[in-house]
C-alpha cells in the first residue's frame, strides 16, 4: 500500500491521508451534499435544526405519497388562508357596494385597481426584496439581529415610498379629472381613496412581515398576522 503511494505521480501533499482515518465509502443517491450541523457546530451550540422526516424503505409508495401530500398540505394550508385574508378587503367591500348601485360598483372598482397600481405595487414589489435579502442572511449571517435590522429598514424604506402615493390619493381628483373620467367617479374615488390610506400602509408592513417570517421557514405565522 506505502509502495504505491510512493510510486504514485500525485505529489505527497496532495495526497490523501489514512493515518487514523476510517475507509470512506464512495457516495451514492442518499449522500449529503453538505456536511451534519454536529460537524460544522460545537455539541454546545445552540443553533435550532430543522425538521426531518425519516422514511422505511419497506413502506408501499402509496403511503410514502401519501405522507408527503400531508406534509404539503399542512404547510400550504395556513399561506392560502394567509392570501385568502389578504383579499378579502377588496372582494367584500365590492360585494357591498355592489349591493348600492352600479355607480358606487364602479367607483369601488375604479378606486381598488388605481390602488393596485400605485401602492399595493410598492408594497409587493418592494418586500421582495427581503425574499433574497432576507432568506440569505438567515441561512449566511453569524448575527441573527441582521434579520430584524433589514425587516426595520424595509419599513422605512416602503414607508417613505407610500407618503408620495398617500398624498397622491388625497388628491387623486384632478388626476382622474384629466384621465377623462366621470365626474361622479372622480368625486367619490378620491373620497374612497382617501379613507383607504391608513389601509395601504397596513398593507405594506403586512407584507414585510410575511416576507420576514417565511425566510425564516415560518410558513403559518403570516396567517394569524392577516388577522
């Protein structure tokens, strides 16, 4: 073994080592690609590990299939209430509405989609940023405040972005005026924009949160938050 080690063209501090190393099996499908926590962190660490879900090579794939559509579920259940919670204040107020008449109908109508083009477009193309920003400072960063000091920065940041858009619905009027609108629907979707100010600033930092948590793996925090 030592003659074909010194035989070999492989320069000696390339070389493996087998002094008090145990003979590694080659990889197959159920390798790990990266090293146990238990080798990268002290036994004393207090680092919290993720879930894992052993299965028996013996179980039928039915039930293996079964399993994972279970664990799908239970993951996915509390995003879509989340979501669901999310819209439901453009769909009941234009069911309301509608109840008035099909100009209050259109004015609502009017009113959600000029807010989904300004400030419902800030709030989620700006806390998009935190689904990057955040997940890697999560799984890379030695400190676990840098999280929280990006989701404060986001708030800032959309924040100041919303007051231009804030002020724009307060005088949303003439700009509708000039879009050629109806006079009725100028009148009353700056009233209805104007009532819905305080509502798009929750928006913004409900949809902060969201992106904070589901970095962190905390897929049905954002439920109950929607409430």
């Amino acid at each position: 073994m030592d003659d074909s080690n010194d035989s070999s063209w492989i320069p000696k501090f390339l070389r493996p080592s087998n002094k008090g190393s145990p003979i590694s099996t080659p990889p197959n499908e159920r390798s790990s690609l990266l090293p146990k926590p238990s080798d990268r962190q002290p036994p004393c660490s207090s680092a919290s590990e993720g879930s894992t879900y052993e299965f028996e090579e013996n179980e039928p794939p039915a039930k293996l299939w079964l399993h994972e559509f279970l664990l799908l579920l239970r993951g996915s259940v509390p995003v879509i209430l989340a979501y669901t919670l999310q819209n439901s204040l453009q769909t009941f107020s234009v069911l309301i509405v509608g109840r008035l008449s099909p100009e209050a109908l259109a004015t609502a109508a009017f009113s959600y989609m000029f807010a989904m083009s300004t400030a419902w477009l800030i709030a989620l193309g700006g806390s998009t940023a935190l689904d990057t920003l955040a997940s890697s400072t999560f799984t890379g960063s030695k400190n676990p405040h840098d999280l929280g000091i990006l989701l404060q920065r986001a708030f800032l940041v959309l924040t100041a972005m919303y007051i231009p858009v804030a002020i724009l619905w307060a005088c949303s009027a003439p700009v509708f005026r000039l879009l050629g609108q109806e006079e009725y629907i100028c009148n009353d979707s700056a009233k209805f924009l104007t009532a819905l100010i305080p509502g798009g600033l929750g928006y913004i930092y409900f949809e902060s949160m969201k992106k904070y948590l589901q970095a962190q793996g905390s897929s049905p925090s954002p439920f109950p938050h929607s409430l």
